[in-house]
C-alpha cells in the first residue's frame, strides 16, 4: 500500500477517534446531568462505533493484520454501535 494512503487512513481515524470520542462525551455528560437511560445508551453506541474504527486501524496499521478483517472488524462494530443508537430512540422512561 502507498505511503500517502496509509497517512490517509491514519488521518482519517484520528479525526473519527476525536470526534467520535467528544460525541462519546457529550452524550454521557448529558445522561449524567439528566439520568436519561436513552442518553446513556446513545453514549454506548457513539462509543462502540468510535471504539471500532480505532480497533481497526490498530490491527491495519501495528498488527499487520489484512486490510479486508481492519474493514470486517470496523463494519461489525459500526453495525452494532447503529443498532444501539436506533435502540437509543425507542427507550421509554
């Protein structure tokens, strides 16, 4: 793989890892202040997004592992973290 698309996904996992982390944030601050269980699950499923694009490109990048199972490990991650956000609007107090 070239030089410039590897800095390119670095690049562009580290701008998802800060900005899915402040959305992370956010979210599990205004579940603290309010207690509501939905924001607490939205939290979750920003988290497990952003955790899967990290995850990913740690076994790209540090453990060699093949770009298809970086992309297969973000996607299933991604996936789950969707689901717990549409989760996130149906929960009732």
């Amino acid at each position: 793989m070239s030089q410039t698309v590897t800095f390119g996904i670095i690049a562009i996992k580290t701008v998802i890892l800060l900005l899915g982390s402040g959305i992370t944030y956010i979210a599990f601050k205004a579940y603290r202040r309010t207690g509501a269980l939905s924001l607490r699950a939205l939290a979750l499923g920003f988290g497990v997004i952003t955790i899967g694009a990290l995850l990913a490109g740690i076994a790209h990048q540090l453990l060699d592992v093949a770009l298809q199972t970086g992309v297969l490990i973000n996607s299933l991650l991604t996936a789950i973290g969707f689901g717990i956000i549409i989760y996130s609007l149906y929960i009732e107090r």
